[in-house]
C-alpha cells in the first residue's frame, strides 16, 4: 500500500498560544495561567495524551469491527512524567520528554479479563500515535 501524508498548519498567536489547523479542524494549545499563558487549550504535552487516547478508541473500534465484536464503550486513564528541567533548558542532561507514559484501559465488551487483554494488546500495537512514541519517528525540521 502507498505512503499516506497528512498535514497540519500552525502559527504562535498571543502569548503562549499555537493554533493549528489539522484537516477541517482547529485546535489551540496553550500553557495554564501560572505558566505565562491565557490556558485557552491543552498543552502539548496534554494534547499527545489525548492522542494516544483518540488513537486507541479509533483503532478498538477497527479492531473490534474486524473481529465481530460489540465494542460499547472504552475509558482511559493516561498519566505521564517528565522533568521541567530538560524543557525549561536548566539541565541540558535531562531528556525533555515524557519518562513514561502509563495508559489504564477499561474496555465495555462480552470478552473475558484474556480476551480483553489480547483486544488491548492489539491495539498498542496497531496505534501509529502508540508506535511514534515508542519507535521514534525521523524528525526534519527546515527553517523557510
């Protein structure tokens, strides 16, 4: 199958504010109020949560449309740490993403504990947002 590209368009409006236009959508990104910004959207970092959220719903539904199951519902709980310091440029030793990322899943559907398991295995696996930000993915960023 041939390579898929899709794009996003961005601009830094006021403050700490970025809007990005993705397809027919526009998200704001912002930083909280203690953090010098007007807190108008998630953060970046918020916004990958919420992503790999989006991407596992997405994909449980293939998933489960593909192997006849009833999929009524998913709920995820997504935590992450990282240290300011790397982001912030105070220690340029410490890496400034994410250290972990801790996704809880519940998944509403007539599968055993097993079941659901090898339903959420598949997934992890299937998710591009997932396989980004375990397998990395070549960055080219080119000043125009």
């Amino acid at each position: 199958m041939a390579l898929k590209t899709i794009s996003a368009r961005g601009q830094l409006n006021a403050g700490m504010a970025i809007e990005v236009e993705c397809g027919n959508h526009r998200l704001i990104m912002d930083q909280p109020k203690n953090a010098a910004g007007q807190d108008l959207g998630p953060t970046p970092l918020e916004a990958i949560m919420a992503a790999v959220a989006g991407c596992f719903g997405t994909i449980g539904r293939f998933i489960a449309h593909q192997q006849k199951i009833e999929l009524r519902g998913m709920r995820f709980e997504i935590e992450a740490d990282y240290d300011p310091a790397g982001l912030l440029g105070r220690d340029p030793d410490v890496r400034p993403g994410f250290q972990e990322l801790r996704v809880k899943v519940e998944i509403d559907a007539d599968l055993d504990r097993e079941g659901k398991q090898a339903l959420l295995e598949q997934i992890e696996k299937r998710c591009p947002v997932a396989d980004n930000l375990t397998h990395g993915t070549r960055l080219v960023s080119v000043l125009v």
